[in-house]
C-alpha cells in the first residue's frame, strides 16, 4: 500500500483476501464495535446476526469456528457447495476481500445492462447505473417519469442497491415498482436494497406499512457492514 501512496498508521495492517466463485467471505467489525439494527425496518438476516454477535462473544466465536453451523442455528440457509469463512477486523487489524472474478454469463449481462446515466428518463428524473448493481435516482417520480424507472428496474436479476437520496417526489406508482421489484428479486434469491432513502419518502412507506417489505439502509443506521451477500 504505501507503493499507492497510502500510509497505515503505526501497527495497523491491511490483509487481501480473494474470493472465489464457491466461497463467502464475512468480515466482522471489530469487537465491542456496535451495529444499529431498527426495529422498524425490514433488516438483512446476516447483518442482523452479526449485530447480535458484536454483543454476544459465544456468538461471535461460533460464527470464527463453526460458521456454518451458526447460521443454520440463526434460520439463515445456506448451499451445501458454499465455503464459508468468517474473519474479524481489530483495532491493529484490517480485512479486504476481493469479489470473485465475474463469470461470462455475468459479464455478458453486464454489458447488456450498460452504465452511465440513462439518457430518455426525461427533465425531471435522472436514473444512473453507477455500477451494474448500484443505481441513482434524482428527481422526481410521477406518471410521466415512472415508465423509464420501471424499465430500468426489470433489468437486472441479481442483488441491486438503488440510492434515492436525491427524490423529491415519489408516486404511488413509483413505490408499487418497488415492491414489484423486491418480490421478483427475492423469487430469484436476490434482493434489492434501498440507500439514503429521504424523509418524504420514509414517511409515505411508513404509511403503506412497507418498512417492513423492503430493505432499508440509511447512514445513520451505522456503518454498512463489509461482507459478501448470501
């Protein structure tokens, strides 16, 4: 690292780790770190786990040297052919994993997908693919505007986390996509994740009772949790 530039404070060391395409990786924060779970909000299975095991030391070891036993015992399936490994991060200790090397049906879909900003969602929405699994939406959702997100919403079927920190307006119609789009991601075993999501449109899920349908991660529920997705 100091090769890029970056300097580690004194007694602090970065290992890599590389995934491969039948291995999950979890890394967990450091000890006594603690991770905020609401009640409110529907909670990813594994993150609510590992927020149980910040304040669970039998826990926690269970998950460095039993994993896979731990998550059986937590309800959390898992494939018989996946090789699971949790690692923990210390205060003089820190872990990067590496995402496997994508295979050609993915990278084909990849390419189908695209990226940038999707050019015909009209003056007042900007959708923008920033990775193929991270899209931004600006503006304003409406009936005018909604047929462009739809569109871009029935493309990927893999895991998909969607930024909406910058909505001003979100119809109905909009928030039925949503939840369209979770029910066929999760038939599929993916999921699809909302970020930053504003108050006006926390208010109107609120609502709708839907905090507890779709996933939910805003920056004050706590630091996201550095792991690779069941």
């Amino acid at each position: 690292m100091g090769e890029a530039g970056i300097e580690l404070p004194d007694g602090v060391t970065v290992a890599f780790k590389q995934l491969s395409n039948s291995e999950i990786i979890v890394v967990l924060p450091e000890p006594g770190k603690s991770i905020f779970i609401s009640s409110e909000f529907k909670v990813n299975p594994l993150k609510k786990l590992i927020g149980e095991a910040q304040g669970d030391s039998s826990l926690r070891e269970q998950l460095l040297t039993s994993p896979g036993e731990a998550l059986t015992r937590a309800g959390l399936e898992v494939s018989k052919d996946a090789n699971i490994t949790f690692i923990e991060n210390t205060a003089g200790k820190f872990t990067i994993v590496f995402p496997a090397p994508e295979s050609a049906e993915r990278t084909e879909k990849v390419k189908a997908l695209g990226q940038g900003i999707v050019r015909d969602a009209g003056n007042q929405l900007t959708i923008e693919w920033v990775r193929p699994d991270f899209m931004r939406v600006n503006g304003t959702v409406d009936s005018e505007t909604a047929a462009s997100l739809r569109v871009e919403l029935e493309k990927p079927d893999f895991d998909v986390d969607l930024d909406l920190s910058g909505i001003k307006f979100f119809s109905s119609q909009g928030i039925g996509m949503l939840v369209r789009t979770e029910k066929r991601l999760v038939a599929i075993g993916c999921r699809l994740r909302l970020l930053n999501v504003p108050e006006v449109l926390m208010n109107v899920l609120k609502i709708f009772r839907l905090l507890a349908v779709l996933e939910i991660e805003n920056h004050t529920d706590g630091d996201l949790m550095q792991a690779y997705r069941f």
